[in-house]
C-alpha cells in the first residue's frame, strides 16, 4: 500500500461512524423522497448536499453573529478568499507528490493559518483595519490561482466547484468532513458563548472583568475560517461569506434580544438554504448564487417587518415610560426612576 | 495602610509613544470613597484609568489595585466600568437584561447562571429602576437609561469599584441629575467610586474628592479646595472657561 493511499484509509477509518450516520441520513431521505414524490430527494449527492446545508445554516450565522455586531462582517471573505489558496495547496502537493489529501482539509489548515496572522496583524496595529483585511484577501487569492495555473496540466478537478461552489460534488468524504467541522463550532461556542458575547458587544469592560480578549478574538476568527471552509463546498469561495452576513443582518431587524436574533438567524439561513437547493434543482442553477439570492430577498422581508415593528413599538413607548415613573422601585427613591422619559 | 487601598499609583509613568502621556502620578484611592479625575481633552485622564484597572502596564512606578499589582489583578468581579455608550450607536439587539446579565459572568465562567445569579441581576435592575425596562432593546432606550443598565451590570457583578469613563457624555440633561443621585446612594452604599469627567459642574456638585490632571497631577483634594484653587485655570490653560457649561 502506497504512503497517501494509506494516509487516505486512516482519515477514513477515523471517519467511518459519521460515514455510517450518512448512510442512515441518506436511508432518510430517500424514505421521504418516495413518500412525498420530491424528485430531488431521489439522489445521494443531493442527500449529502442538504445535510451539509441544514449544518451550514446553523454555524454560519451562529459565527456570523458574533462577527457582525463587531462591525467584522468582511473578514469571512478574506478568510474564503485565503480558504481558496488552502485549496489550490492541496490540489498542488497531490498533484506533484500525490498526497491523496483532501483540498478541504489543506484549505481549512491554510485559512486557521491566515485568521490567526489577521488577528496578530490586528493585535499589533490595535485595529482591524480593512486595509490589512483587502491585503490577505488578494494574497490569497492570487496564490489560489498562480498555484493552480502552474499546475494545470496536473488538475483532474476544475476549480469552479471551490470557486462557485458546487452539490453534486459533495462526497462522502466531505461531507463528513463537514460534520466534524459542525461539531467543532457548535462545541466551542456552546462553551464559551458567554465570554464571546461579552467581547463583541463591550471589548473594554469584558477585559476589565478579566477576559483575555485576544483570545477570544482569536478563537473567533480561527471558527470563522471553519465555518468559511465548511460553507465552501456548497457556497463556493466568492459567496460563502453571505451566509455569514445576510441572514444575521435580516435577524438583527426583527429581533430584540441577543439570543433571539441567534436563533432567527439560524431560521433565516436554513430558509434560505433548503429553498435555494430546491430551486436551483428545479431551475438547474448554481446552488450557491440561489442561496444567496434567497437571503437576500428574506433579508430585504426582514428590514419591512422590522419598520413595521419599529412603528407599532413607537406607539407602545410612551405607555411603557409612564409605568416606569409611577412604579419606580429603587431603594434610593423614586426620582431616580421617574427621570429621563425617552 | 497600603493594604487598604482600592487605587494605589506610586510615580506612575506611562507614555503610547516615547511622549509620555502621564508621568509622576502618585495618588491613593482609599474604599469607599468618591473621587472625580477633571482634565482637558488629551490630558490623559483615560489613559490614567487604564493604568489604574491593570489594562496597561506603567512604564516606570508601580500601579497596585486592591493591593495587587494592577495587571495580574484577576478578580474582575470585584470591578465595574462604564464607558461613553450613549454616545455609541450599537445597533447590536440585546435586551437590558441580557446586559445586565454580563455582569454575573465573571462569577459562572463557562456555566450557566444560577438562580441565585438571575436574582442578583434582577435586584441590580430594580436598584436601578429599570425593571419595566428589563426586555426593551438597549438601543431603544435613551442615553440616560442605557447607562443605568450599565450600572446595573456593575452592581449585578457585585464590584466594589465602579469606574465611570465620562458616562454622562451624550446624555440629556436631566437624566444626568438623577444618573449623578444614583452614583451619590451607590456611594452611600459603601461603593467605591472613580469617576472620569469632563463636565465640571457635574464633578463640583457630586464628588468628595477631585484629582486635576493635565499630563500631571495639579489638584488633589477636597470638592470646596478645589473650586477655590488655581489649578484649574493652570490645568486647563485658557479653556477654563468652561467651568459650569457641561454637556
């Protein structure tokens, strides 16, 4: 047995109880294609594919949340962009020392490599700057495709299912990969959510109150480059940072709290995700640009509910301050209470 | 005597670049107390809190907090801090309670809050008067309530310093008044409180003791001395003038 045939078997074999849990999806799915009659659901790429979408869904705006009131919606497509080069690396050492490892893989080494030096970049400079965001975007970009044009001769693959993103060819390696990737996200912000919330929406005082804010700013950009690689497959590289963005700034217009504008975004972004499959399967378009259009037609839905909400809640306001000022509790007498009506 | 210090700066330097932004700062800051740190713009004053709260380290001197050197202090509970958000446009949805909830995280770290912790954050906002407020949106409140949700957090945390970095900026000036009352019975409570103003009359009004910064210290006293020097007209060269005008 060859050296990358075996390093190939190995991350099977670490794989094989999520390749069984694809097989119970796909069993799944395929009991409910027949018994609804959805043409779709007859296929087994397009199982993985839906799986690999509904996952999507979930820790794209669960990340893309934490990013986006931290006013770091670009970083996740500078971090694609960078994603992209991880890939091109991995076609470039199978091709040249036939390394049979997946492009996903190199593609989620290169762009944990890539959030880190953004961070550091930013640590140094005290600021995100979107300067130094445009500057690793194009330097992985450009290494992306000058990594692949040298190498053309030795591609099997077209590079159009990373750029653009592509769900009949999500394999069962990847899509496995995938649930990993889930799972490691899902994980780390179920730990840490407290701590994450505390840093985006108040970086001073989370410090005061002995939060290490670099690390947490760190943790942050190393999920969002998981998150970014995860989204890829179906996404592609050019629109995967949309799902962090879109469906989280649609949620921030109807929601009131943290926690509900989480949870309405991760309902946002499986809308968008299961609707752009099902009709770009229809339509025979490219998933990735359906998906997107999607959210973005529900985004544009949000911001008319929101003015709506916004104007029923503007009537509702001076009741609210009224009962502030005749139930004013505090300890310290009333006129505290009774102060400042909006 | 050292020891019971909440603040104890002893010929504090500290400059971002080779300019030193403050130097031969010493001052004592004891429990329980009200102290209000005035100084023109640029004159230092945040950098001094941040030397203060261990969030930079002093070039030369010795910066000690709860008698502990200032940066390996790790009790943030024990800390709260209000920064200018109601000039901050956030458009980040979160309710009052959800703020007002951070301040029990340094006590659950990566668990959940107890119920005991809930209480505490519904007392923190009843002390406040925001209860009715609880659920609204921060962004929808005006300046004045938003920064009492910020208080709120500092008490639901428990901390006996409560560092104020010109929270009254933005505020209209009626809620400044009953934003200042509420600092004066936080105080009365045994909370020890640094304020960083820029309106004096704000400061004259309310604090017990006043520090007057430019670079240096020029004052630092009772309320009364204080009005009654010259430091502030050295302090503040020709822009004393805006003794009184506040925000």
């Amino acid at each position: 047995m060859t050296a990358p045939a075996l390093q190939a078997s190995a991350l099977d074999a670490l794989l094989s109880p999520l390749y069984w849990f694809l097989e119970l999806w796909s069993a799944l799915l395929s009991w409910v294609g027949e018994a609804t009659g959805l043409g779709l659901l007859q296929y087994g790429f397009m199982h993985r594919a839906i799986l690999v979408g509904l996952c999507v869904g979930i820790i794209a705006p669960l990340i893309g949340t934490f990013l986006v009131h931290r006013q770091l919606a670009l970083i996740g497509d500078a971090l694609a962009h960078t994603a992209f080069a991880g890939v091109a690396v991995g076609l470039f050492l199978n091709a040249v020392v036939d390394l049979g490892v997946s492009p996903y893989l190199t593609a989620v080494v290169v762009a944990m490599i890539a959030a880190l030096l953004i961070e550091l970049i930013s640590e140094t400079t005290d600021a995100y700057n979107d300067v130094s965001m445009a500057i690793v975007l194009s330097t992985g970009f450009a290494l992306g495709t000058t990594l692949i044009s040298i190498n053309a001769g030795g591609l099997t693959v077209s590079v159009d299912q990373y750029l653009f993103g592509n769900l009949s060819t999500v394999t069962t390696q990847s899509a496995a990969i995938l649930l990993v990737l889930f799972a490691v996200v899902v994980g780390v912000v179920a730990v840490t959510r407290n701590q994450l919330l505390y840093v985006t929406f108040d970086e001073t005082a989370a410090e005061v109150s002995g939060l290490s804010v670099s690390w947490y700013n760190r943790i942050m950009v190393m999920l969002t480059a998981l998150v970014v690689v995860g989204a890829m497959q179906i996404m592609g590289v050019i629109l995967v940072a949309a799902m962090l963005v879109v469906p989280v700034a649609g949620a921030a217009q109807v929601s009131r709290s943290f926690t509900e504008s989480l949870l309405v975004s991760v309902v946002l972004a499986e809308l968008a995700v299961l609707l752009g499959i099902a009709i770009s399967y229809y339509a025979g378009a490219t998933a990735g640009g359906v998906v997107v259009l999607v959210a973005v037609g529900i985004y544009a839905l949000a911001v008319v509910a929101g003015k709506i909400q916004t104007a029923v809640g503007e009537e509702a306001t001076p009741e609210m301050g009224s009962i502030d000022a005749g139930e004013g509790r505090s300890p310290s007498g009333g006129q505290i209470a009774s102060d400042d009506a909006d | 005597m050292t020891d019971d210090a909440v603040v104890d700066l002893a010929d504090v330097a500290f400059g971002y670049t080779a300019t030193p932004v403050v130097e031969e700062i010493s001052l004592r800051v004891e429990s329980g107390e009200y102290v209000a740190i005035v100084g023109p713009n640029g004159s230092g004053k945040s950098t001094l809190m941040k030397l203060m709260l261990g969030l930079l380290r002093p070039d030369s001197g010795t910066a000690r907090l709860f008698a502990e050197p200032a940066h390996e202090f790790d009790e943030g509970s024990r800390l709260g801090y209000v920064a200018q958000h109601a000039s901050a446009s956030k458009e980040m949805p979160i309710t009052v309670r959800e703020v007002v909830k951070m301040g029990r995280f340094p006590h659950v770290g990566f668990g959940r809050l107890s119920e005991s912790d809930w209480e505490r954050v519904d007392e923190a906002l009843d002390t406040v008067g925001m209860t009715a407020f609880a659920n609204r949106r921060v962004t929808q409140l005006s300046g004045g309530q938003r920064q009492r949700a910020f208080i709120a957090r500092a008490l639901a945390s428990e901390a006996d310093l409560l560092v104020l970095d010109e929270p009254t900026v933005g505020v209209d000036a009626e809620s400044v008044d009953a934003f200042y009352e509420l600092l004066n019975s936080l105080n009365e409570q045994g909370i020890t409180v640094l304020l960083i103003e820029h309106d004096l009359s704000a400061v004259t009004n309310h604090a017990e003791r006043v520090i007057c910064l430019n670079k240096q210290i020029y004052f630092d006293g009772p309320t009364d001395e204080f009005v009654d020097s010259d430091a502030l007209a050295r302090a503040f060269g020709t822009a004393a003038g805006i003794v009184g005008g506040g925000r």
